[in-house]
C-alpha cells in the first residue's frame, strides 16, 4: 500500500466538487417529484402524472453511478495524500459514525410514525365507510362512487324519471358512465 508522499500534492478539483454538488441537488429534484408520480410515494399529490417517471428515471440513471464515481475518485485522492489509515478513520467519522446513529434514532422512529400513520389511515377509512353506509346517497354520482346498486337503480328507474343520465356531475363535470368507469364500477 502507498503511503503519502510530501512530494506529490494533488490540487482540490473544484470542478468535480461541483459536479458532485449538482448530482446531490438532482437528488431533492428527485423527492420532489415523487408524490406526483403514481404507485411510488405514500404521499401523492392529487394530479399524478406518467411522464414524471421518465423524468426520474432519466435523472436517477446517471446521477447515482455519477455521485459514487466523483465520490471515489476524492476517496482515492484522500488515501493517496493522507494514507490509508488516516482515509479510513476520516470516512469513519463522515460515513460510519453517522450511519450507525441513525440506524438506532431514526429508522425506529420512522418505522414507528409509518407503522401508525398507516393505522391511522385505516382507521380514518373505516369510520368514513362506515358514516357512508349508514346514510343514503342523495345523488346518482355518490350512489356510483360507493357502489350503491340498489340507489342507482331507483335513480335510473325509467317510471319516476328521477335524473337524466346525460346530466354531468357538478363536481367531476362527467356524466355518470364516465364516473362509473373511473371507480372501476362498470356492472
């Protein structure tokens, strides 16, 4: 193994000290666009879209493979200046130590809030399911969204002419079929 040598200093490349800035920026570019891309995230944004993907996939291609290689090239100029001991406790106290702190304070903290976060959802849904099947839907477009056959039938029974199914909802500003198929209720 070479040790340091007083006569070969290696100047700072502070082109590749910005390039590895820029692939670590790219990074919260990434978790930024996450929740608007559908069946990554727990949390998505309303307005999800597929090319979002493309988008990701694209950055995260380069800039990882990229990140690690400047990151080894700097790692490779530290053993060459500094020795291998000396790399080894510095990567140590950067890498190591931090790491190990957060597998014993955040990891359990984050599997605790998920862990409830998620119960706490579920629990949220089945009071809101259950408030929904206790009261009637007062409209063809709430009977289709809760799969209330029996109130669709009545709306669209032909003898009381309750609702034109023409009529598009106030809210999704679609007819009815339209709706139906959204929700996956196409019986």
């Amino acid at each position: 193994m070479p040790e340091p040598t007083s006569s070969k200093t290696i100047a700072r490349r502070h082109d590749l000290d910005a390039l590895r800035a820029v692939a670590m920026l790219l990074g919260i570019v990434l978790h930024g666009l996450m929740p608007f891309m559908p069946g990554l995230s727990v949390i998505r944004d309303t307005q999800t879209a597929g090319w979002v993907w493309i988008l990701f996939l694209g950055i995260h291609g380069f800039r990882m493979p990229l990140f690690f290689l400047v990151s080894g090239f700097f790692t490779a100029m530290l053993w060459h200046k500094r020795g291998v001991q000396s790399m080894l406790r510095q990567r140590s106290v950067r890498i190591l130590l931090p790491c190990l702190l957060g597998t014993v304070t955040i990891v359990p903290l984050d599997t605790y809030v998920g862990r409830w976060a998620t119960n706490y959802g579920k629990r949220i849904s089945e009071k809101k399911q259950s408030a929904e099947s206790k009261e009637k839907p007062d409209n063809l477009y709430d009977a289709i969204r809760r799969s209330d056959f029996l109130t669709v039938k009545s709306f669209l029974d032909k003898k009381k002419k309750k609702v034109d199914i023409n009529t598009p909802d106030p809210e999704y500003k679609m007819p009815p079929l339209h709706i139906a198929a959204l929700y996956g209720k196409t019986k």
